[in-house]
C-alpha cells in the first residue's frame, strides 16, 4: 500500500512539473540570454531623457502605471521591449547611453531612442530640403552597439559571435519617424506623396541593419512593421478639417494612412524574405504590428477599451490631442482604458496586446515564445 502511495504521489508530482513546462515562458529553458534592441520611443527605456536637460516625459503621469514614477518610457507604463523580456525570463532591458562605456550588460542593452528615424537627417537635407527634428537615427545606434560589442566581448570576431548568437535582436520598430515627422509636418498637408518616394531607401536600410547584425553573429533578429498610423489620434485630430466620410474606414482610421503603412510593411515583409534567402543560418522574424494594434481598434470592448481613438493624456477635443500630455494635462481615466497614451503612443495595455501578439502569435511569422 505504502509503495501505491509513493507510486502516485511521485506520478501527480510528475504531472505538475510537465504542466509547469508546457506552460511556462521560454526564460525557464534558457533561449536567449540577453536582448539588444534599437528604435524610437515605443521601445526606449530611457535613452532619451539622458540627452536633454528638460522633457514632460521626466514627470508623472508618465510611468504612474507601472512604475509609479517616470522612467523615460513614453507611456503610462511599460512599453513593448519590456513584455518580450518578461516573457524571455529576463531583467528590463536597460538603456544604454547612461552606463554605454563602463556596464557589460549581461542580459542585454535597449539602444532605442525617443525620435529615431531610420535614414540619417543629412538624407533628408541633402535630398528633400527637410530638416528633422532629431539628430537620433538607427546608423547612431549601430555605432553605439559595435562600440559595446567591442568592450563586452574583447575575444575579437569570435566572442562577438558566440555572445550574439545567444541573444534575441529586435530591430525596431524603426522607420515610422521618418514618415511622422513628414506629415505632421506644414510640408505634409502640402505634399503628402513625397515619403512613398524614400520608402525604399528607409526599408532598406532597416534591411542592411538586420544584415549588418547578422553579420556580427546574431542568428535570431525580430524586425517589427510600423502602425496603424491612420488610427492614431494625433493624426485624425491633424487631419480631420477638410476631410471627406470616405477618408475613413467602419473603425474611425484614416483610409490613406493605414493604406500607406500596409504599403511600408508589405516592402518590409519582402526584404525580410530576401534577407532569409540570404542568411540560411539565421532566424528573421517578422512582426505584423499592425494587426497585432488593429485587434483592439477593432474589438476595443475585448481588452477593456472604451475609445481606442482618444488619448489618455492630453486636453480636449473628439481625440484629447489640443494639449499635450504633461504635469497639467488631464488623464481621462485609467490607462487601463485606453489605446493611446498622449495622442502618439500607446499605453501599456495597448503594447501588452501586440506583444502577446508576437510572443505567441499570430502577429509573427514564428511566434517569439517558439523561436529557440
């Protein structure tokens, strides 16, 4: 009787571990040791706020979900980097400007920075008369990353791959400022066509990054596509004055925008075809941010949102966007709410949804909790 007892404690024990194992994240199986990622703001952790003196993004209510205080992320909480590493079994990524020349970054580094644009603003002087904003762009990035590289894993070409090739790469998103700063831009509303011209050379240069890190030795890199950027509220409250019932879709977006970032993320999704054809050796993941953010447009009540169009923070007006989000804007409500944050990005209810969506699909090509 003893040994029957012993028999099917040992087996229930048995049972619970293999249900603890199918269920638990791939962090527990130890798939990739550490992340390095580069972008804009939907995935700094706090680059940004480093390089300037003064930024409403230094003070409540950003960060009052999560954190409870600021932490350079431009939402109320976290952002998407954040949930892929939780899910990964690892710390937050760190940003990397504030210990770039002293930490080894053992789990990884965020190089992301608020305002990034893919292509370099000389490209936009030289070729368009188009002045960006921000000097920040992926080519900063990279020399960044190739400068810790050097420090981290001093064995030489062979050290950089071994450290790589244990780590998840996420390149981006990136890409979108290039578009953003365009058309929110007076030259926007005049010439609208003019960023169709320069996406192939922003989606090739997301595409030479993803080869350039390939070639340093990182064998799985996730490359995400842009926005629903007709769905954000900065955009429909920029563009609203003049524009027709037909300008819109059954959601409330705006048809063209969407149009054009579906164009974007068809040209991307092609070139990370032809960087799989090109690198046999490597994982390229593509991640439809897109559908992933078009699930809570669409079914807002399914996630707790009530206006996935309005922005939490901000001032008044249909999107909340004739203030920006600051100390004294209003917050309408709970973050848990909402879609949109400050009018341009998302809350942390927002980025959970796309990264559970690309964590474990369908808004990957390989969902990333499957890909070791």
């Amino acid at each position: 009787m003893r040994s029957s007892v012993l028999q099917m404690g040992w087996s229930a024990i048995l049972l619970v571990s293999v249900v603890l194992l199918l269920n638990s994240p791939v962090g527990f199986c130890d798939c990739f040791k550490r992340i390095f990622s580069f972008g804009d703001s939907i995935i700094d952790t706090g680059n940004f706020v480093r390089t300037v003196t003064s930024t409403p993004i230094k003070d409540l209510p950003y960060g009052m979900t999560y954190f409870n205080r600021p932490t350079g992320r431009v939402s109320d909480g976290r952002v998407i980097i954040d949930f892929y590493a939780q899910a990964l079994g690892l710390p937050l990524v760190p940003p990397s400007i504030p210990e770039e020349d002293t930490s080894p970054f053992p789990t990884g580094a965020n190089f992301a920075v608020l305002a990034a644009t893919g292509l370099p603003p000389n490209y936009y002087a030289a070729k368009y008369n188009f002045s960006m904003p921000s000097p920040s762009c992926l080519d900063l990035q990279l020399e960044s990353f190739k400068k810790v590289l050097t420090r981290i894993a001093p064995g030489g070409d062979a050290a950089t791959k071994g450290l790589l090739g244990e780590s998840l790469v996420v390149m981006g998103e990136i890409g979108g400022n290039d578009y953003n700063f365009w058309f929110l831009s007076d030259r926007g509303r005049s010439a609208r066509d003019t960023p169709a011209q320069y996406m192939p050379d922003v989606v090739g240069r997301v595409g030479a990054a993803v080869q350039e890190v390939i070639n340093l030795g990182a064998r799985t890199v996730l490359v995400p596509g842009n926005f629903p950027i007709g769905c954000v509220p900065q955009y429909l409250s920029t563009f609203q004055s003049g524009a027709a019932a037909s300008d819109y879709d059954q959601y409330g977006c705006l048809v063209w925008f969407n149009d054009f970032s579906k164009k974007h993320n068809q040209m991307l999704e092609q070139e990370v075809g032809r960087l799989r054809a090109q690198n046999p050796g490597a994982r390229i993941i593509f991640a439809d941010y897109f559908g992933a953010a078009m699930e809570f447009v669409q079914n807002p009540q399914r996630y707790g949102i009530a206006d996935p169009l309005v922005a939490c923070c901000g001032g008044d007006g249909r999107y909340h966007t004739d203030k920006g989000c600051d100390r004294n804007a209003t917050v309408w409500g709970s973050p848990a709410g909402f879609a949109s944050w400050d009018g341009i990005h998302m809350t942390e209810k927002a980025y959970s949804v796309i990264a559970d969506g690309v964590l474990n699909g369908p808004f990957a090509d390989t969902p990333l909790l499957k890909a070791c």
